[in-house]
C-alpha cells in the first residue's frame, strides 16, 4: 500500500494501481476520492499518524462515482457523518440507481497489468460498493465551501459527471481519471496521458475535456492511476494529445 506526502499538507493514499487522498488545511481535512471498500483500514491508520480519527474529517469529495474511487465514501458518511460531495449526473451511479456502462477493458483481461488490476479489483471489494444513499452535487466552475476551496473542473468523458478539483493554495489539481500517469497496458509510463479509449465509455469527448485543464497553470498534478507529475497543465494536455495521436 502507498502512504507519502507528496505537498504541503498533501498525502497520497492507496495501492500502487489506485490512489486517493487527503488534504490537510488550518480549516480541516477534505478527502478525495476514497479508493475501494478495503481501503478503509488504511484509510483510519493515515488519519491516526497525521493526528485525527475519521470523525475529525470535514468533508468527502469524488472524482466520479466508479468503484474504484467512490469504495468507501458511504462509509464515511454513514460512521462519522462526512458530506460526500459528486457531480450530478454521476448521482444515479452513486446511489447505484444507474447501470455502470461496461468499458471494453474489461474483455482484455489476458493483458497482464488489465489482469492484475481486475484481481485487486475483486479482491479489494469493487464488486460491492455500498451505494450512496446522501450526498450533496458539485457544478462546474464552482468553489466548495470545504478545506482547501477547491474549484470544481467539469470533464465529463471517463463517465457523464466527472470532475477535477483545482486546490489553488496548493497548487494541486486532483484530476481522477481524466488524466493517468501510467499505462494500463504496459503498465509502466509516467507522463500525463488519457487513460485507452476502451476504458472511456465517451473518449471522445475525454478528449475534448482536456481543453478545460489546459490554462490552470502550474500545478502538481495527482491523478487516479499512476504517479504525480509536476508541471504546468498546457503541457500535460500537450503531452495527452501527443499521444493520441500517436496511437
């Protein structure tokens, strides 16, 4: 499991597929994204070296509502009574009222990275995620009243309600799956890129999201999959359409 600190106030949690973090500000902690259900126990022991215990967590904040990043979310809002915020249109997967659109990654399993995140997929609880049953809706371009004030970046593409989280006092940009630093084919990688078009139900217009990224300026970028890039966030976009087009 990794645990670092990769900013002022800034800590990298997770597995060496999945991350999820916390930001620590003189206003509280935010959590973003929440990993897989099994991450909990992590999760709690993060809190404790750093001082806190999960009830002295202000607020939760997710990328998009995949199993992967939404893991323990109804957790935290259920036992120490967290707010849970996502985007809307994201909401009827959340409450698990919708039906998550099957990505052709799942049918290239025989690609040796693709099979061993689908074992840890299984195996760290992605296949019962507890549906949220309360959360509150993010907009784009708005600025949450949470610890840190993050601005919400729509990027709809990798689902209908992703989102990014600009942490300006920071300089961080929390991009979810928007944006990778590893391939999920070779698994290796570390430049800032689109995740494969068979596992953007929309890639297109994952695509075309970049273009919302482009003018944050420079910022410590800390995706879903893969490690941070530090850089300005014309070049990461610069980077991800290289390399589509290459493909």
């Amino acid at each position: 499991m990794i645990s670092e600190r990769v900013a002022d106030g800034v800590y990298r949690c997770g597995s060496e597929r999945v991350s999820w973090y916390l930001v620590e500000t003189a206003d509280g902690i935010t959590v973003v994204d929440t990993g897989f259900p099994a991450h909990w126990d992590q999760f709690a022991a993060q809190l404790e070296a750093m001082g806190y215990g999960v009830t002295d967590v202000d607020a939760c904040i997710l990328t998009h509502a995949h199993p992967d990043h939404a893991g323990f979310a109804e957790r935290l809002r259920r036992e120490a009574g967290v707010p849970v915020w996502l985007h809307e249109a994201d909401a009827a997967h959340a409450r698990g009222d919708g039906e998550m659109p099957l990505t052709k990654g799942l049918v290239r399993l025989w690609r040796p990275e693709i099979a061993r995140y689908a074992v840890e997929f299984v195996r760290s609880g992605g296949l019962s995620v507890p549906p949220l049953t309360s959360f509150r809706t993010v907009a784009d371009g708005e600025t949450l009243d949470v610890p840190g004030s993050p601005r919400v970046v729509h990027t709809p593409g990798h689902s209908e309600g992703h989102v990014a989280y600009h942490f300006p006092e920071q300089e961080v940009l929390f991009c979810g799956d928007e944006l990778v630093t590893t391939d999920f084919v070779a698994g290796r990688g570390h430049r800032p890129q689109l995740l494969a078009d068979w596992f953007n139900p929309d890639h297109d217009r994952a695509y075309e999201s970049l273009s919302r990224l482009e003018s944050i300026g420079e910022v410590l970028l800390l995706p879903g999959h893969g490690e941070p890039w530090h850089g300005h966030t014309e070049r990461a976009v610069e980077l991800a359409r290289k390399r589509e087009k290459r493909n």
